[in-house]
C-alpha cells in the first residue's frame, strides 16, 4: 500500500485536490465567463468531422454559432449535429462575419492547418482550443504565445483522451490513491 509522503502537507494536499478539480471547469472560467447556468458560450467550430466529434457533447450545452469545414462529407457530421449553426468552407470568413459575438473557438482541422486558424482566432481577441498538435516547431509555438499575451487570449491544445468526464474521474481516483487518502 502506497504512504503518504511525509514532505506533502495536508494544507498541500487539499490545495493540490482543489486545483485538480477546479481544472475541470476551467474553460468557462478561464475566459471569463460567468457560473450562471443560463449563460452560454458562442461557440465557433473549425473543422466539423472527424476529431471535431470529441467536442459535440459539451458544445452540445452551447450556442454553436458557426462551423467551418472545406469538405461537405467530413463537415456533415458537424453540420448534423448543428443544425442552427450557419456554415462556412473558409475559416477567415466566418471570423470575419462573427469575430463580435464569439466566445470560443476550437480548431479540429488537419494538423497542417492548425497555427494559421489557432493564430487568426488569437488576434481577433477569441479564446481558442486547438487539438494536437498545436503547432510544428518552436517558432509556431513561440509565435502563439506571444500572440496570446498580446491579446489577452487564453489558449488550451486540446488532447481527447483527456477530455471525457469517465477519464477525469479515474485520474482524480488515482490522485487520490497515490496521495494515501483512498
């Protein structure tokens, strides 16, 4: 059986479980929004197939404003799922005609494509979760942080495996275990 590690304080402890939990809900909070149950986020979709799927159940709680996919067949399942949502094939366009009323974009396209729709999202001041990879090399990389700063934009790189609720439960279960308080 695992032992509690002597250095690790309870105050420790509580504050680690606590920010544990917390991430949880990061995304509203992280861009600012409130806790009110009857507020939603305007959501804007790049990319609408494929991995884009990982995210229809929590945009599902949303208002999705837009998706934008270059491919009909791919972007159906998107276009489907939201059937309010107005559509778009290029990305620049839809910023363009909603950049005001977005709260969140999340790019799902093609890696190759990931920089240049994380980074127009960025400078138009619109939170963005970009699926991995988030860029291709160090300048990509170092190019979005700067811009992040610059515009006060927070960022997150999405990972699927991460994001079910089933996962975050079993991760704070471990936690817990390996902590010595299960």
């Amino acid at each position: 059986m695992n032992q509690l590690n002597s250095n690790l304080s309870r105050r420790e402890c509580l504050r680690l479980s606590l920010l544990s939990a917390g991430s949880l809900a990061w995304p509203r909070c992280a861009i600012g929004q409130t806790s009110d149950a009857n507020s939603k986020l305007n959501v804007a979709m790049i990319g609408g197939g494929g991995i884009a799927q990982t995210a229809f159940g929590d945009c599902r709680r949303e208002n999705v404003v837009a998706i934008t996919d270059v491919d009909d067949v791919s972007g159906a399942l998107g276009f489907d799922a939201f059937p309010n949502a107005k559509r778009y094939r290029d990305f620049r366009k839809m910023l363009d005609t909603h950049d005001q009323e977005l709260d969140l974009v999340i790019v799902s396209t093609p890696d190759h494509t990931h920089f240049v729709a994380t980074y127009a999202a960025i400078e138009r001041g619109i939170a963005v979760q970009t699926q991995k990879p988030l860029t291709h090399d160090l300048w990509q990389a170092r190019t979005l942080q700067k811009a992040a700063k610059k515009f006060g934009v927070q960022t997150v790189m999405g990972n699927q495996g991460h994001n079910f609720e089933g996962r975050n439960r079993r991760s704070a279960g471990s936690f817990e275990r390996q902590m010595g308080l299960m």
